[in-house]
C-alpha cells in the first residue's frame, strides 16, 4: 500500500509533499475531510509498534488539555488520535511495509530515498 496521511491545511505538510512528489499510485488521505478510522490507526500500529509513536505532543489540544501532566497509556493515544485528527503526528507515509511518521529532516530524507528508489 502507498497512502499518505496529511492535512491539506498544513503548511508543512504542503511542503513535505511538494518535496516527495508521490506518483500517482499514491492515495493521499487528507485527515481532517476524511477521518481516521479505526482500522486505519491499527495498520499504523502496527508499523510504527505503537499509537506513542503516532501521537503529536505539540498539538494545540495536548496543551490546552495539560495532557502532558497525566500518565498517558496505549489505550489513551489511540483514543485521542481517533478522537481528534491534530493528535496524528503528520505527514504519515505508507509504502508498503515501511512507515515513515512526522516532519523530521531525517524522516523526510528517508521517505524521499523509499519513494525514489
């Protein structure tokens, strides 16, 4: 599978995209028109090896919440995450059997090498 889960608002994610130039056999899911669904968190579950993994700790609604004073589990991550679409850490690229999650250089750079061969 090739998807790319975004946020078309997100400037960021505009960039990142722009950079990758994904073929078209990419499906690009733009999270806040289309939400998450369960099935969807899980496949990314089980790539990234948890939902902490997927979570953004710089989300407006993680500070407003004061999440980072309670002692957040697995359960609590995937929850929030299909909650509300902010808390998926973005851009999150599929390709195949690898995941790339977040904007890092580092992650950009290898999702580019993935995608370009």
């Amino acid at each position: 599978m090739k998807k790319i889960y975004h946020l078309s608002t997100c400037d960021t994610c505009k960039r990142i995209l722009n950079e990758l130039n994904p073929s078209s056999d990419f499906v690009l899911q733009d999270i806040k028109a289309e939400a998450i669904k369960p099935d969807q968190l899980e496949e990314m579950k089980s790539l990234a090896g948890s939902y902490e993994s997927l979570f953004s700790k710089r989300a407006r609604l993680y500070k407003e919440r004061d999440l980072k004073n309670r002692n957040l589990i697995e359960d609590d991550y995937k929850n929030l995450i299909l909650e509300h679409y902010t808390f998926l850490k973005r851009p999150v690229m599929l390709l195949d059997d690898q995941i790339f999650i977040g904007n890092s250089k580092k992650v950009v750079e290898a999702a580019k090498t993935a995608i370009n061969g």
